[in-house]
C-alpha cells in the first residue's frame, strides 16, 4: 500500500510540476538547487535544452541523458506520463478487502436425495421420518411399501398408511378387526402381529400380554369361560367330575360331594347309579340319599324296608340279603321279621293273623303284611294303631 501511495503522489507532482514553473529538481531534497545532481528523473521542456543529472550540456535533440543511475520512471513532456507497473509479488489492492463476508447460501432448488430424509420435488424436500403417509420415500411423497413403514396402529394400503386394513394389508402392530386396525387388547378383538384379530373364547377368554388369548377368568376384565368350561380358582376349566358347573359359571368338584361324585348336564353334582353315591346310600332321581329301592340299590350294604342298612338282621322283609334288598328265601329268614313269619315271593309277609302274633306292627295281618286296624287291640305293650295301619 505505501509504494502504491509513493507513485501516486510522484505522478502527481510530475503532473503539477511544470504548470507551476517547476522542474522536478523542485521536489529535491535541496530547495533552490536546480544544478539537477542526483535527480531520478529527465524533464524535456517543449522545443527547449535538456540538462543532464550531472551538469553537463545536453544533447539539442532533448532526448533523455543517462546518468548512470537507475531510474523508477520517465517523464516526458507534460501531460505524457508513464506508470511504472508494480512489483510483480505485490498483492492487486481489493478496496473491499475489509468489508465482512456474506457466506449464506441461497436455495438452489436442488434434487430429493429420494430417501426417508430428503424425499420430494426440487426445491421442496421433506423428511419423512413420522410421516401419517409412511416413513418411506415413494417416487416423490412419503407413502410405504408395507405395515412397518407406517405408524402404530395403521396399515399400507395403495402406498398410504391408514386405520383401514384387511388380510393383505396388516397393522403395524395390534390387530385388524372388521377392516380397521385397532390396539388388540380387547377379549372380542385380540392380536398383536397386524393380523386379523382373534375373539377370545372358550377356555381362553381373556386377552392378555402380547395380544394372545389366555384362560383368565373370574375377575376384573377378565372374559367369561365358553361353552364346556366353567370358572375353577381363576382359570376355566373343561367342565367334569373334579370341575363341574354350568358353562361360564363357577366349577366345583363333585369329588366328595353328598348328592353324588359325578357332574350331571346340568353342571350340578349328583348319580347315575350306586356307585356315584357314599357308601350307605343309593341314588334316586339323580341325587344320593338314604331311601332306596330294588330299582335304586344301597352303594354297600342292603336296602332295608325302603332305607339303606348295613345289614338286614332287622330288617321287616327278611334277614336274607338279596340282590341288594333284604328278604328271605324260606320261612327261617323271616324269624322276628315285622311284616311276618311267612315267606312270600322272596319277602317276608302273613297269610294270617298267626304270622302276626310277634309282629311290631300289629297282630293282624293287613293285606299280606302284619299291622293294626282301629280298635284291634293288637298292639303290642306301649304303642298305639296309626293310622289303622301299624302299631308305633
């Protein structure tokens, strides 16, 4: 910068010089010396001698005098002035060299890169991380190719995501269920692989942890158990002897029950014959009690005038266990028998009065068995005619 200043200020004066009646000797360092020793320039005055840097004459021509010394410019006649160029290594001066820099970039409107992050048209991309449509770059949009492009709970139909799905287009997550997706956690729509949802039922009726249907029952949102099963501890349970009750109820087990070991249709407890019933009792009806029958057998022991008996040493039949039933198979097992001495048909019974006279029940016979009618005084010692029918 201070050599481009120097030339300047030098031309200028070079310039000014002659106009003011000065020679470049004026600009020496001497004032008043115009011998013009040592000066570094030649000034050639129209149609006038020149002087040489050394006083001696000069040549008529005017043309410049060396003076054996370098010179950094030629001067010529006013008005012709030639500039020195600079030195080659100078820097070229920017005048807005200290002005600040604008380094923003202005949108060229590039290319998509046509990926997730940069998907579009030029000039407007967009990532599509997020994206409702799918986290996919389709062509230009944000659009999927399948159920994992899109959010939780839709699925990829025609390159969009969307609550509508189907058995080819599947949710990300949860279930399909009648067409739309939904979370999966509900007993009558159950699933988490986007999938057509499953209706829990049955003996797994609730829908659990990762949308799969489980056998929970009996509390809370818990479903209800299907046909076949009932609810035992808090699990359904196929409906049987150990875990009996109506379909959907509550189980019990029939192991030790009274009215029966088995599990009825009905899903209650109770027989279908001596077997299901405790020892000393028969089933009758369907339910185990004490009253039995040739057609209901005691489960053990012997059926007794009706009632079930450890044995039939008292019994008012016989004291001949047959077929399960107390009677008799001659007059000796009818000895102390309350209907009567007589044997009759297998069962113990009179043919008349004689066959009564040690008879509990009366001492006439009534009909083939022992008993009382009205005013008989037949009765033994202490018991009364009910109903004209037997002494008590």
């Amino acid at each position: 910068m201070r050599w481009l200043t120097a030339v300047v200020v030098g031309v200028c004066c070079a310039l000014l010089a002659p106009g003011c009646g000065l020679d470049v000797q004026g600009l020496s360092d001497t004032p008043g010396d115009d011998s013009g020793a040592g000066s570094d320039a030649t000034l050639g005055a129209e149609g006038g001698d020149s002087s040489s840097g050394d006083g001696s004459s000069g040549s008529s021509s005017g043309g410049p005098i060396d003076s054996g010394s370098s010179h950094d410019a030629t001067l010529d006649a006013p008005g012709d002035v030639t500039v020195v160029d600079a030195p080659p290594d100078a820097a070229p001066v920017d005048a807005l060299a200290d002005a600040p820099v604008d380094v923003s970039t202005a949108d060229t409107g590039g290319s998509c890169a046509g990926n997730t992050a940069s998907c579009g048209t030029p000039g407007n991309c967009v990532n599509c991380t997020g994206s409702p449509s799918g986290g996919k770059c389709i062509g230009t949009t944000c659009g999927c190719s399948g159920p994992a492009d899109c959010p939780t709970g839709t699925a990829c139909t025609g390159g969009t995501c969307g609550a509508s799905c189907s058995s080819s287009a599947h949710c990300n997550g949860g279930c399909c269920n009648a067409g739309t997706c939904v979370a999966g956690t509900a007993n009558a729509a159950c699933g988490s692989n986007g999938d057509t949802c499953a209706a829990c039922g049955g003996q797994n009726p609730t829908c659990g942890a990762g949308g799969t249907c489980n056998g929970s029952c009996g509390s809370g949102s818990d479903g209800t158990c299907g046909t076949g099963y009932c609810c035992m501890a808090g699990q359904c349970a196929a409906v049987g002897n150990s875990a009996c009750g109506p379909s959907g109820g509550t189980c019990v087990d029939c192991s030790n029950a009274s009215t029966g070991n088995k599990c009825l249709s009905g899903g209650t407890c109770g027989c279908s014959g001596p077997g299901d019933c405790p020892a000393g009792t028969a089933c009758n009806g369907g339910k185990c009690s004490t009253s039995c029958s040739a057609s209901s057998l005691c489960n053990g022991g012997c059926c007794s005038g009706g009632t079930c008996a450890a044995d039939c040493s008292s019994s008012p039949d016989g004291n001949k266990c047959n077929g399960g039933v107390c009677g008799c198979g001659s007059g000796a097992d009818c000895s102390g028998a309350a209907n009567g001495a007589a044997c009759k048909s297998g069962t113990c019974g009179c043919n008349g009065g004689s066959d009564c006279s040690s008879s509990p029940y009366g001492g006439s016979c009534q009909n083939g068995t022992c008993g009382c009618t009205f005013g008989c005084f037949c009765c033994p010692f202490g018991t009364t005619c009910l109903n004209g029918s037997r002494c008590q």
